[in-house]
C-alpha cells in the first residue's frame, strides 16, 4: 500500500477528479466519474459522467478524442473509478475501452458495485492493457462516497448539516435561529443540498420554519427530492415544501384519505413504523432510501431529528457551520440521551475545515465507517 | 498603506519575527522582540530581548556581530519593534542603534509605549539612518497584543481557553469534563498559560477541580502568576494551587486574618468590590492587572466566571479546543444573559484554525478591538 505514486499520474488523476466534480450534482443514482485521455504530456480526449441514460465519463473521453481526430492507441486513460463490465443503461465501458487500445489504465478506485467489483479491471487485463489502481484513492471517495456505502453496505451515506454559534447554539432561547451564519455559509449549505440524492427534514422544522427545502442558492439541473420525518403523519397538506416536486413522507401512521390528496401534491407516504408508537423506524428508512437508489441524505433538521437519527446510528458525517458569535443560554444543536462516562460519547474525526465568508466550516465523520468504504473502494 | 513591501525584507523581518517568537515566555512585562543584522545576504548579528533588565533584542544582535568580528557599518538592521529611545531598566536602544552605523533599519511596528511613541525612530533618522516601517505589522502584533493593548488602553489583552465538544458543551450533565480533549491540546494550552502573564481562574474551579494552575506541559523557565476570582473570600487555605508561586486573589470581602495567614503561603489579597454584594469589579480587576504591567490575561475558568467576563466586556479573545465527539444535553461553555434578538450577540472574527492531535484550535477575537491595537501599534 506504500508504492509510491508517479508524479505525472497524479498530475493527470488530479485532472480527471477535478472532472468529475464538476457533475457532482447530475449523475445520481450513478457515481461521479471523470476521465482523461493522455499521451506524451498531451491530452487527447476527456469527458465526464453524463446524468442517467447518458455516457459514461470513458465514453465521452473516447468521443472527445475522436472529435479531435486523436487515435487513443497506446495512450494512457485515467479514470477516478473503474470502467463498469456489466450492461446497465449503457454498454460496459470497459468493452469499449479495450476495443480504443490503450496501453495502459490508471484508475483511483475499484467500482463497489457487485456486478463489477475487478471485472471491469481484469477485462482490461485480459486485452494486454497495463492497469494502475488506488491512484488517489481518498479524494476519488470523497466523491462518491455515498455511492460506496449505497453498493458496499445498502445503506446510503448521510450528514447533518448544522449552524451553530462558537458556544455550540442553534438558536435563541425564543426560537429565533435566521441567521446564525451569514449568506457564504448558507449558499455552502445549498451546495450540500445540490449534491445529494435526498433533503430530509422532521416535522419540527416544517412547523416551525415552513422550509421550501430545495436548492437555491447555487444552479442545478437536477433537484434532490425532498423528505420528512412524520411519525403521526400530521404534516399540514398546505406545507411550503409541496411546490410540484416530489415529496416523501416517512410515517408511522397510515391515513389513506390524507394519502391519497397529498399524493395529488406529488406526494409519496412511507409507513415506517418504529417499537415506540408514533415514532418512525429511522434505520428502516436508511435501508428504505438505499434500496430505493439513493446515495447521500443530507439532514437539515432540529436537534429532535438530528440527535433520533444520531442516537439510532443512521449519521455517517456532521457538516457544522460555526459562526464567531456568542449566544449563551440558548438551543443545544442535538438532542441526545444523557451520558455518564466521556467513554460513551461518540467520537468522530475532523476532516476538512474551511472558512466560509465570516464562518467556519467543520467536518467531522465516522472513522470506522470510512474505513469500510475505503476498504470496499480499493482494487486488489 | 499599500506601498509593496521588497521581498528581501520580508524574509528578513520573518526571521526576525521568528526570534522574537523563542522568547515569548520570558520577556515579560518587556514585549518580546528579534532582531537581524544583515549585509549581502548574509546575517551579521542577530538576537532576542532577554529577561527583563537584560539586554533588548538590538543590543544582543549588535553583541553578536561584534563577537562575529563583523562591522554593522552600512548593513540593514531588522528589529520587530521599533528601538526605545527612553532609560527604563537599560539604556536607550535607539542610540545603541545609531551607533553602530548602520545604512538602514527596518521596523514591523512602533513602539507604542507613550514614552517612545516615534521617538526611536526619530532619533535613528536624526543619525541619518534610512527608515522603513510596518513590514509585517499584524504578525508582529500577533506576538505582542497584550503589551500594545495595557500600553495603548491601560488594559490586558485577556482571552478565555476552553474545551468543548463539537456540539458545543464543556462537561457531562453529571460535571465530568476530563477529559473532552485530548493531550496535545492540553499541551497546547499550556503553551499559552506559558506565554501569558496571568493565569486567572474562579472559585467553581478551585472548589471543584482544585487546580495547580501552573505550566506542566511545556518547558518555561519563568512562570505566569495566578490569580483567583473569589468575591466571598472563600478559597480553602490549603487549595493546591498555594505550590510557594505568588497568588493573586482578587476579593469583594475583607477578612485580615485570612489575608495574613494566607500572605503567608505567598497569596496577595487584592479587595476591588463591585456594585453587587460579593462580586468582584471585574472591569476594574482588569485595569488593576494592566496596572501592575501584566501584558496578557489567560482565564481557563467555568462556564460561570467565563460567561460574566465576557459580558462585562473584559474578553477579547476566545481560545477553544472542540473535540470532535458529542456529548447532547449537557454543561454549556459560557453562562451569558438571554437575549432576544441576534443583532444583540457578541460577534467576533475567526482568525487562525489549527489541528491539535485529534481536536480543532479555534481562535476568535474581537476585531474592532484589535483594530485599535493595530493603529496603536502603527508608525505614521
């Protein structure tokens, strides 16, 4: 594992990750892919995932050469994930990539997903192609982190987005929380919201805050869909959130009548019922939303919400803006059970920190959890 | 204000900033200085001011030349604070300066002592010395804060050091608190008990975990003093932090036998009562501090005392280690009054973030003071 990296590869894998940021917010359910097509310090062709139905990042870097009138033989191709063997909505990249020969493929992870999972490298063996793998491996997670944790455990990967003031509150005494944190930490937050595949909030904040809860303050051509958390499914049907888009609804209780006009309102309910009555079962959900394709849940939640789906193990990250503001006796930022050792806290790992206009950016994750995904994102 | 600075004296003064920073535990009440004597790329001389009533920085880099065998005619001396021009427990540097003849002196910021104010640098252009100034003013300002702010305000630099989870609480609901942060950050914050000239502390503290309150974690051959906010005159005679170093213990109570027995365990009783009964006038423990010259104010002090310094305006800085775990629904960081609009919170600005072992160093000061330091600490 402590091969050293060729310089030139980074350089060229560091091109093809920053491609693959750039379709952060379109290509869900799939995973943000990025490729460039190189041969003596020239690029040749490059190209990024297309949203669902499209290319593939390979494709379009093939197509792109082949606009320039480049012949990819005996270039080198890199690919922050591993070309898919398998026939989806389109053909297997690594079929196509065989047949363009090159002479070598660098890639930053394996594909998690079991119908790839080696295959699409060892075709490219099979056709005499050179195969370099774990090339930046962390950052290439960091971008697909939640299609990782979707292929490997089921389970898509999920933060709380929080702002909070330096002494760790989320509000006045009086409720009044608009704005803790300033325009640049909020725009941040919505490009959160952009990349993930689900906003889920809980009923406390649409009481109280009537959330639109879509994607503002920064352009996407792709909506996440929106959910909340509504154990008695008391939602008032005249909830900002219903604007057209869809909206899902996990319950714990069933009311068809109220079903039926709220799916009018491109409203999907979800009964969910957890031990506690009225209460919904939040890891249910996690596997509901997993199973249904999506990658990330992004939690935009009060501490009621926030502290259930972190005591029931269902956050993988926090995402906390702090701002350098002093509130005192005020709204805690999560609600959690009481402890009596330092022992029984849960321990995170800061990760990236970042100063957001006057604010900070914290975050934090589960080391372990990391781990496993970084674990099912490596080539063998 | 914008005028480019050369680039040559950029590294210079960064050296010589870099002196100045090996002495930041023992100059003072003197400020910490360095020093460079340069000709040709090449370093003549250079220092830091010693303890106080040893030699200033200028003096040991003129020694050191001179030990060198080297002339400082016509070189350029690099000092981070403009050269006294005054008697105080040495003779004035600013002649010392002049000299030894050098063709130019380079200054990060004046001295903002009322008793050379631009005097230094008036006499060195007298000698017919060329003077460059404001090279590096904020970091030079950096490592003296708290002599600018008691020369220019007549009042400490004071900042507050705490430990926190990452949702923003101090200890368990049950009082546990140690410890929420790990070893380097305790390190760390020895470092700047180390570099302060008072480590103040209150009652709730002593009471409950009895501290020494000295420097362990980092090597200083001089150590701040202590100092106990105990408005009831209620400290146990024999608290732990009565080691034989001086004690400081500010009071809204008189007791003479008290004070006597505990004069003699080297505590100094110091009555400022303020306007509610058993409280102590903080703002005025504040002036008494500056003073007696204590440049720098470190407070590692309970939610209670931390809380009520800062709303009686006595903090300008805040020093927090967050730990990155969550402990819910336990102590909150500062006990401040209820307020119900958040234009009516004290804002701050986030300067530096620093990763210490596992946790965040966050630091947050108030700008609007710091701006006052910066323009008393600037050469016109």
């Amino acid at each position: 594992m402590t091969t050293l990296t060729d310089p030139d590869d980074l350089i060229w894998m560091r091109r093809a990750l920053a491609l693959a940021r750039t379709v952060m917010y379109t290509t869900t359910p799939n995973p943000r892919v990025g490729c460039v097509i190189v041969r003596d310090g020239r690029v040749l062709g490059e190209g990024a995932t297309q949203p669902p139905g499209g290319p593939h990042a390979e494709i379009c870097a093939l197509r792109d050469a082949a606009a320039r009138g480049e012949s990819v033989q005996g270039a080198t191709l890199y690919v922050t994930l591993e070309p898919c063997s398998h026939y989806g909505r389109t053909p297997p990249c690594a079929d196509a990539v065989a047949a363009a020969g090159p002479a070598r493929v660098v890639v930053a992870m394996g594909d998690p997903n079991p119908q790839v999972r080696g295959q699409g490298l060892a075709r490219l063996r099979a056709a005499g192609i050179a195969v370099t793998s774990n090339v930046c491996l962390d950052e290439a997670l960091e971008i697909n982190a939640g299609f990782v944790a979707r292929m490997s455990r089921g389970i898509p990967w999920a933060w709380v987005k929080m702002a909070a003031s330096l002494d760790g509150r989320s509000a006045l005494h009086n409720g009044v929380s608009q704005w803790i944190t300033g325009e640049a930490a909020r725009a941040d937050g919505h490009a959160w919201r952009a990349r993930s595949c689900v906003v889920l909030t809980g009923m406390g904040t649409v009481l109280k805050d009537n959330p639109r809860l879509n994607v503002r303050a920064v352009e996407t051509p792709r909506a996440p869909r929106k959910a909340v958390v509504d154990g008695d499914f008391a939602i008032p049907e005249d909830a900002r959130l219903f604007d057209g888009a869809e909206v899902i609804i996990f319950t714990a209780r069933t009311d068809a009548g109220k079903a039926a006009r709220l799916a009018a309102r491109n409203a999907r309910v979800v009964a969910l019922p957890g031990q506690q009555a009225g209460r919904v079962d939040l890891p249910a959900m996690m596997r509901w939303l997993g199973e249904h394709e999506f990658n990330e849940v992004h939690v935009e939640a009060g501490a009621g919400l926030g502290g259930a789906l972190m005591s029931a193990g269902c956050i993988d990250e926090l995402l906390v803006y702090l701002a350098p503001v002093l509130l005192g006796d005020a709204a805690a930022m999560l609600r959690l059970p009481l402890i009596e050792h330092l022992d029984h806290a849960r321990r995170l790992e800061f990760t990236d920190t970042a100063r957001i206009g006057p604010d900070l950016r914290l975050r934090a994750r589960d080391s372990t959890r990391w781990q496993a995904l970084r674990e099912a994102a490596m080539c063998r």
